[in-house]
C-alpha cells in the first residue's frame, strides 16, 4: 500500500463502496439499513397517532427541537467513535458551557459573540484535555474521558455554586432580582421559516454539514477512518496519529460546547446538573445509525437517521402517553432490533 | 508570660481544630468567673448539594445561624452516597459535636448512626427525610401529601371546579412525586376536573418540556399545568409559549423557592407556587431551645405557603391546616 500522505484518495471508504454493483451496494449500504429502522419507527407513529397529533406539522419541528441537543452531541461522538474511541465527557461539557454561557451573558452582559467565542473555547479545550489523555498518555478513550466527564460536571458546579445560572440574580443582601433574558437566548429559543422550525434545529444542521465536510471532503476525515480501521498502518503509513485524535477530541469538545449553549438558550438558565447520561443517547444514535463503535467504518448521515430514529421513537411514546416503565423496555427493544438490522449478512 | 502562652495555646488549639475540621469547645468564662458553654458547634450533613433544593436548605441554615454569633456550623456533603454520610456523621461524633443536623439520604442504612450520635448524649435533628425508631432529638419535616392536596383544592378553587388538566409528575418511584401525586388527586376528588394527559418528567425541566408539547400537540385545549416541581411548570410554559398558547393555560408548580418559584410568579410564568420549606430556620431555632435546656418537640411538621401575584411580595400566605 503507497503512503497514504501520497495518495489518500485511494484508501477512502467511498470510492470502495462505489465499485460494488449498484443495486447491491443500494440494498446492503448502511444508510439503507439505518432508514428502515426509521421508516419502521414513522409507520408506528402513523398507526399510533395519537388522535392525529402525530399528523401535525408542529409534532415533527417538536421532535426535531427536542433531538437537536443531543444530535448535536452526537456529531462530536461520530469523529471520536470513527477513530475507535469513545467520549463519555459529552454531557458534562455540555452542563460547563451551558452554566458558563449564561454566567457571561446574563450576569456579566458580555456581547453574544463574545460569550459564544469563550463557551467554544471552553469545549473545545476540555475536549482536546481528553485528547492529549488518549493520544499522549496512552490512557484508554474509555477512562480518559470518563475522568473528563467527572471534571467537566465538577467545574460546572464549581462556576456555578451548585446554583442554576438564571435569570434571577441573587443581590448582596441575599434578595433576588430579575434580569432579563438576554436577546441572544431568545433567539437561538425561537423559530424560523414562518414558525416552522426551530432555530436549534437550524444550528444541528449545520452541525452536520461541518461534520460531513471534515469526514469527507477533507484529508483530516480519511485520516480519522484510517486511524479507526488500522491505528498501527496509519502510523507505519505516515499518518500523524496523535495530533489527529487529539484533534477529534477536541472537535467533540466544540460541539459539546454548541450544545450546551443550546441547552442553556432553551431553559433560559445554565444548570450544572445538565446533561447527566446525555452521553449515552449519543451513542445510541451513532450506533443505531450504523457506524461502528469498532471504528473505521461510519459516517455523519448515519448519525441523522439514528437522531431522527430515537428523536421519533421517543415522540412517538409522548403524544401517546405510555408510562415510563414501559418506555424504557421499548426504547431497550427498538436499540437492539436497529442494531441487529445493522448487522445482517454483508 | 502566662497571658501569651495561653493565647499560643489557644491559637495552636484553633489551627488544630481547624485542621480537624471542627471548631474548639469553647469553655469560657463569663464576667463573674462562674464557667459556662457560651459556643456551640453544629455539625451539618446534607446528603446531596446537588439539588438546588437542598442548596437552598444550607443557605437557610446560614442564614438563620448567622443570628447566633455563637453558633458555628461545619457543612458536610455526601455526594449522594448513604456510606459517605455515614462516615461523615462518625467524624461529627468523633470531633465532638455539640448538635448534629442530618438531612438523611435513606432512612434504614442511617439509622444506626444517627441513634450512635443520640446515645453518645448528641442531640441529632433530623431534616426532610426520616430515620427508624426513635433514637433521634427532633425530626423537622414538610409533607408532600398535604401540599399535593392543598395544591388540588386551590386549583379546583381557581378553574370553578371544572377543566382540563396535564399532569406532569416528578420521578413516580421517588416518594415526594408519589405524594404530590396521590395528595392532588385527593385534593381534586369530587370536582369535574380531569386530568387529560400526565407524564413522569422526572424533576427535569428539558423533559417537562418535551412531554408538554406532545401535550399541546394532542390537546387543543388545556386549562391547567400542575407539575411536581416548579422547573417543570417553567418547562411546561415554555412549551406553550412556543406554541404561541401560554396565555390560555395556568401554570402551577411545587417547592416556591426564592431564585425559581417565587420568581416565575413575579414574572406570571406561574399562577401559583406552593412552598416546599426547607425546614432551615425550625432546625436552628430548635438547635438554640436544645442548646438552652428547653424542651423540643418529637417532631415538627413544617407549615407550607402559597406564593401567587397577589401575596409573593408579601413572603406568600400560610396554607391553613385541615
């Protein structure tokens, strides 16, 4: 095999699926396996519809409100999985941006573009922390960025007091005064195109569109498939396989951050309890939307189909009412049949 | 000489004690010579800091211990965890505490500790949530069924005794979201109201929220939210507020606290919040009755009040007993 610093077109995952004939790559291709899951889950929602709520444009921009957080999340969790690893820190960096966005717009007035910049760094650095741990120090994703994940939810309690960051501001005389919501927090609340959809929704595209951009259209994104598929290879081919995965770390960090500012955008307060097992429905949506948690193998579209397939599922179960014993053991079972849909002969 | 040694001592003492930390036994004498305990040490264990709730139960400890100069109370949290409080109530014993103040986790698992603390002539107050048996000072508590009910009958009151209701409960295999619940229901008995879609959203505003829209989805018509806690009902009305119908629909939430409850009905996010006390300033001034030889109580059943528009300016209004 030529370098892949030479010629990494050659290696990417792609140009490979694409000599296979049509038809067959069609029927076994990932994305179509991860769509029947959904249309499967969308039939329910027909035949359960709720007295026709789920007929309503306004249940589906409500999903799609409700997914965008945890999408987004999970497009960070996408590059880290595709590398082989895992980042367990997601949801507590998500509560540590979302308490100190609100800290920098609500009590201290800093300009949206500000708080925004400083939140983005703030993820991006606790992300890249998880890095370094896995890709200098040899520690295991698992444990690296589960020490991350204790850290992140203790210094968001640590900025916050253990309080909620809202809009009510404690004075020195112990009494609180309302301030008002910042614009900034009222806009990313708010919807767009008459109404119809949400601007977190909006921010999770995009989300994905920059993710789609670094896995494939970027030599940094056939990297990460390299690094996942064979970490050694990579490294015999020239890859630098350290900065790389410190890199995607990082990315997660960043998104995690996006995340939390949306969290915080949407309840109008930054809270430092936020976020809690968030982490866990991320990778049930990467998984169930087929890419590998052995890495290598996977891609940004597959994300969206396993969001929308949990983001329905859920839904589906809400306008319906179903008690929240019988939710889990659902939403256990669907997991398992998306996953074992994945698997079938390829 | 005798006066700076002393003072060393005295200082030593501090730095030690400090480092131990708990604060020194104070044996001082009074201006007639005649020895007598002035200062007094109060050991403080929460179990969970995690909560705003309970955040706010230190605070209202502080605050009202703050009065007492002479008091000085050492904070201690358990992280959640029945076998750190329990270790945590050894070191207050071990130290010497003069009171201990424990906000258990779970009853069973902190019996024995507590009643360790009781026999060693520690007077133990019990906040929020009980212990077994009897081997505790005082326990100071609120009761969710009567404010579940009290919250049913003022709703019952406010929509003329007919009207469609959501329900959204907190975690229904926790005890509070049982006795929210079971005291509502209790409290609606006999009225035409109907409770026409309920969820468990399990104390989390982000869930409140997701299970309102399906509500406002499937229901065009809503008269009331009552929701287990007062982040819920904030989470149902900005659902409905998304939805471009908070103005027809009230809003009702559980625990008043200053910087959620009380705010949100201020602003009229809220029609109503009812108090879910902390118990803070009963477990201090219980402490100073214990501390000068007064008799206390068994048990202390805190009063709730319910804040709306009207009376929250004026610190709510006492619910009447039954």
């Amino acid at each position: 095999m030529s370098r892949l610093t030479e010629q990494p077109r050659i290696t990417s995952p792609i140009k490979l699926s694409e000599q296979q004939s049509f038809l067959q790559s069609l029927i076994y291709s990932p994305t179509t396996r991860a769509l029947a899951a959904l249309i499967i889950v969308f039939l329910i929602g027909l035949i359960f519809n709720a007295d026709r709520a789920f007929l309503k444009w306004n249940t589906h921009r409500d999903m799609l409100r409700a997914v965008s957080v945890y999408g987004i999340l999970a497009c960070g969790m996408t590059i880290v999985i595709i590398t082989a690893g895992i980042d367990l820190a997601v949801g507590s960096i998500l509560s540590l941006a979302a308490v100190a966005f609100s800290i920098f717009s609500i009590h201290w007035g800093w300009s949206p573009w500000l708080s925004v910049a400083v939140c983005l760094a703030v993820g991006a650095v606790s992300g890249l922390a998880s890095g370094v741990l896995v890709a200098t120090f040899a520690i295991q994703p698992f444990i690296a960025t589960l020490a991350l994940m204790v850290m992140a939810r203790g210094a968001a309690k640590w900025i916050s007091g253990g309080q909620k960051i809202s809009t009510a501001v404690q004075q020195a005389d112990g009494s609180y005064v309302y301030a008002g919501v910042p614009d900034i927090f009222n806009f990313i609340n708010s919807k767009v195109f008459g109404g119809n959809i949400s601007v977190v929704t909006i921010i999770f595209l995009i989300c994905l569109v920059f993710c789609w951009i670094l896995l494939s259209k970027l030599r940094y994104g056939r990297y990460l498939f390299a690094i996942g598929g064979n970490e050694e290879a990579s490294r015999l081919s020239g890859v630098p396989v350290a900065g790389i995965k410190m890199l995607a770390y990082g990315m997660s960090g960043l998104l995690s951050a996006v995340a939390g500012i949306c969290q915080a955008a949407q309840e109008l307060q930054g809270d430092p309890e936020a976020g809690v097992s968030y982490e866990l429905s991320a990778i049930a949506m990467v998984v169930i939307g087929g890419t590998s948690l052995k890495g290598g193998r996977g891609g940004i579209w597959l994300t969206l189909i396993g969001a929308l397939t949990i983001g329905y599922l859920e839904k589906i179960l809400s306008i319906n009412a179903v008690g929240e014993d019988k939710r889990l053991m659902l939403t256990g079972a669907i997991i398992v049949a998306a996953v074992l849909l994945q698997r079938t002969r390829r | 000489m005798k006066e700076f040694s002393k003072m060393l001592a005295r200082g030593l003492l501090c730095v030690v004690v400090a480092l131990a930390g708990c604060s020194d036994k104070k044996e001082t004498k009074d201006p007639n010579g005649q020895a007598k305990k002035t200062k007094w040490t109060i050991g403080m264990s929460q179990c969970n800091l995690g909560e705003p709730w309970r955040v706010q139960m230190n605070a209202d400890v502080k605050k009202w211990a703050e009065a007492h100069p002479e008091l000085t109370v050492i904070y201690k949290d358990a992280q959640n965890d029945t076998l750190k409080q329990s270790a945590q109530m050894e070191e207050f014993i071990s130290s010497g505490a003069d009171l201990i103040i424990i906000s258990p986790k779970e009853a069973v698992p902190l019996t024995p500790v507590v009643a360790q603390a009781y026999q060693k002539g520690i007077p133990v107050i019990v906040l929020d949530r009980r212990v077994s048996g009897d081997q505790y000072t005082c326990f100071i508590g609120a009761d969710n069924k009567k404010i579940g009910k009290a919250a049913g009958k003022w709703i019952v009151n406010i929509l003329g005794g007919k009207g469609k209701i959501v329900e959204l409960k907190g975690l229904m295999t926790s005890t509070p979201g049982q006795d929210r619940h079971s005291g509502f229901m209790e409290g609606i008995k006999g009225s035409q109201l109907e409770i026409v879609f309920d969820a468990d959203m399990k104390w989390l505003e982000p869930q409140a929220r997701k299970e309102m829209e399906s509500a406002l989805s499937r229901f065009s018509e809503i008269d009331l939210v009552y929701a287990h806690n007062d982040p819920g009902a904030h989470g149902a009305y900005l659902a409905a507020q998304a939805a471009s119908r908070e103005k027809n629909i009230k809003f009702v939430g559980i625990d008043g606290l200053p910087q959620e409850g009380q705010i949100y009905v201020k602003q009229g996010i809220l029609t109503a919040s009812f108090e879910y006390p902390t118990g803070g300033r009963e477990a201090i001034e219980t402490a100073m009755k214990i501390f000068k030889g007064e008799q206390v109580p068994k048990g202390i059943t805190l009063s709730s009040r319910v804040f709306t528009k009207d009376n929250v300016d004026k610190g709510g209004e006492l619910l009447a007993d039954e």
